[in-house]
C-alpha cells in the first residue's frame, strides 16, 4: 500500500483589508457598496435595488429591508441584519455611513 503524500506548504489567508482599500481620494461609494453586498451576502440586483428607505439603522448596526429577491418570487420580502465590523476598514455599517456623509445624503 502507498502511504499518504507529504502535506504541502499552509494555506495563507489574506486579509479582507487589502482587497477594499482604494487609493488616493476616490469616492466611498465603491467601498460600501463592496462591504454592504459582501456582510449581507447579496446578489448584484439585490443590492442595486435597494433604496434609502430600506436601510434602517439599530444600535447594533443596520437592518436592510429587500422587496423582492431570486428566491422570493412572491415578493413577500425578507430583512437582513448588517452589524457593525471589528474594524473601521471593513465595517459595512461604516463605510455606508460615510458615502451617505460624503454626498450629502440624508
């Protein structure tokens, strides 16, 4: 019988950090809508479709109200709880909160 293949090198992990950093002075929109669609696991028209009105903020974080989604083809709706993050760079809440600052939405 062969015996069992010697275990590679480990697996790194990379930090989410490096992945949602953008250069310079660009605008906040990219990264909180990055961070909201990836803490909410959210498929491309679910987060495209999402208004002012379905953000909700709670002490704990947000709370999105979807309308309609692929596996809600009723449209009976759904929320999803969005807490705040460990860390500044990557808080969905957060980086939201400073595109809505940034260009003045209410």
């Amino acid at each position: 019988m062969a015996s069992a293949p010697a275990p590679g090198p480990p697996v790194v992990v990379r930090r989410r950090e490096r992945h949602v950093r953008l250069p310079g002075r660009a605008s906040p929109a990219p990264r909180a809508l990055l961070l909201v669609g990836f803490a909410a696991a959210l498929r491309r028209s679910e987060l495209v479709a999402l208004d002012l009105a379905d953000l909700r903020p709670v002490p704990e974080g947000l709370v999105l109200s979807l309308r309609r989604s692929k596996t809600d083809p009723d449209g009976a709706g759904t929320e999803i709880a969005l807490p705040h993050g460990q860390h500044a760079l990557t808080c969905p809440v957060r980086a939201l909160t400073a595109w809505r600052e940034a260009a003045g939405i209410a």
